[in-house]
C-alpha cells in the first residue's frame, strides 16, 4: 500500500510539474512580447512626436525637410505668433466654457440616467435603455442635419449654448454609468432605504461619491469630445465670436493666398493637446477604474 500510495504521489509532482512547465510564459517569449509593446507605442506616438517637432521647425524647414523628426533649429516663433494671433484668448475661452458644459451636463445627466436605469424599476426602463443603446449605433451624419435644424430654431445658432448642448448627455456616457451602476450591491441601497434615505440622499450621498471611477471616465471622454471636436462647432459658429479653438486655429493657420502655415497649425495643436493630456494624468487611476468596472456586469 505504501509503494502503490508514494507511487501516486510521484505521478501526481510530475504532472503537477509539466502542466506549471507548460503554463509558465518561455523565456523567450517574454522579451519578443515587450519588444512587439514598444514598438506599437513608438507607433503611436510618432505623430505627436512629428507634431511637437514642427511646432518647433520654421515654415521653409518644414517644407524642405516636412518628415523630420528632429528640428535642425529650434524656434518658438510659432508659438509666440500663435499667442499673439487676433482672437486666441476668445477662441481659448470660448473651448473653456463649451468643454465646461459639456462635462457637467454629462455628469450630471448620465449619473442621474444611470442610476435610474440600473438601480430603479419603473415602467419602460427596458425600453429607455433599449434607446440609449441605439442611439449609441446611430452615426452622427445622420443626426447632424435634425440637430442643426433644432438649434436654429431654438435660436441657439452662433451661441456656444448651441455649440455646446448636443453633447451635453452622450449615449456612451449614460452607459458608462449605467454598467457600474449595476456593479454596485443593491443591499447597499436597500439598507439606506430601510433607514429612512430618500432617493436623492441615496443618490448623492452613497450612490456619486462610490462612482467615482465611472464619474472620471465620463470626465476625460466628454472633455476631449468636446474640446476637440470641429465640424459641429464649425456649422453652428457663424461669426469668430463662438469660434472655439479648433476652429479658431484652422481659420487664423491659413495665411495669404490660401497658403497653410503649418508651423502656426502645429503649435496650436500642441496647445489644444496639452489640457487633455494633463487631465488624463490627473484622472488616469480612475480612468482605468471606471473602464474595469464598467465591464462587470
């Protein structure tokens, strides 16, 4: 009995060793899966790298020499012109106050549609989140006329109110919320509920502060919707005075006979880059948190 028993448990270290052998990464696949990383990094970072370049670059060494990535002479003259441009601070302004609206209203929609639809049962809710998720699918080509027809007759065409208010509730951000809603406990709830917690105490005491990582998310995605965004801004800005920057910047880039200033064009995109890159490093930790638990349920 002894000899079969140690006999056993020898076969069981040995195929306990072959499937740990088998499932332990090579080492040789390791580095090559490193190396494959870096090398789609590097990808996707050559064209800001080939931005930051030409901001740098003057007009005729851009155009001798357009796929440098290193300036032969180094110059802010770009961005000095860019600052002293007619308009900049309104057009800087003006992106300020349309990404401002944007994100509140997104946040404060979307939590509000997202704890309903996850957390509340009520008559169509089925059906109200069956309309947020098509309206996810529609394209916003085919939207755009409908929206711009609204906005003029809602007298809201050359205000950054118009600019702003198509995107003041996106479908992908009341998803967003709706999906970590739904991660968070119902017994959570329900033992505010026995204590006497109405619906908008729950709401804003328990439900906003343990959402956070969703509340960023949404943060970051509507900002850089609406900080970057052109061709809507570009219909429904009628005079310079509601130009935002990306629009600002493509109408002030273009010099005399229709001849484009890329080093003017190059700088200012780095400017327009800048805040979304600094508001993802503030927010990145919850950015990742609030994509993990969106997909929890």
């Amino acid at each position: 009995m002894t000899a079969v028993t140690a006999s056993e448990n020898t076969d069981i270290t040995t195929r306990t060793a072959t499937v740990r052998s088998a499932v332990r990464p090579r080492p040789v696949a390791q580095p090559l899966l490193y190396a494959a990383l870096v090398l789609c990094a590097l990808l996707t970072m050559l064209p800001f790298l080939w931005g930051i370049s030409g901001s740098l670059r003057s007009l005729d060494e851009i155009r001798s020499d357009p796929g440098s990535l290193f300036p032969h002479h180094v110059t802010l003259d770009n961005f000095t012109r860019l600052f002293r441009t007619e308009g900049f601070g309104r057009f800087m302004v003006n992106s300020i106050v349309v990404a401002a609206m944007v994100v509140v209203g997104n946040i404060v929609a979307a939590s509000a549609a997202g704890y309903a639809l996850a957390k509340l049962d009520f008559a169509g809710r089925r059906i109200a989140f069956g309309a947020v998720m098509a309206a996810l699918m529609v394209p916003f080509t085919a939207v755009f006329v409908p929206q711009f027809v609204l906005t003029v007759d809602m007298g809201l065409a050359d205000t950054l109110t118009g600019i702003a208010l198509p995107s003041v509730a996106m479908p992908m951000s009341v998803f967003i919320m709706r999906q970590y809603a739904s991660s968070i406990p119902d017994e959570l709830l329900e033992a505010a509920r026995i204590d006497g917690a109405g619906e908008f105490r729950i709401f804003f005491r328990i439900f906003l502060p343990m959402a956070g990582p969703a509340v960023a998310t949404i943060t970051i995605m509507s900002f850089l919707n609406s900080w970057n965004y052109f061709i809507w801004p570009l219909i429904v800005a009628q005079s310079t005075s509601s130009y935002t920057l990306p629009v600002g910047l493509a109408a002030t880039s273009q010099a005399a006979a229709h001849v484009t200033d890329y080093g003017l064009m190059l700088a200012g995109a780095v400017v327009v880059m800048l805040p979304v890159l600094v508001l993802f490093l503030v927010l990145q930790r919850h950015f990742v948190q609030g994509i993990a638990g969106t997909g929890m349920r």
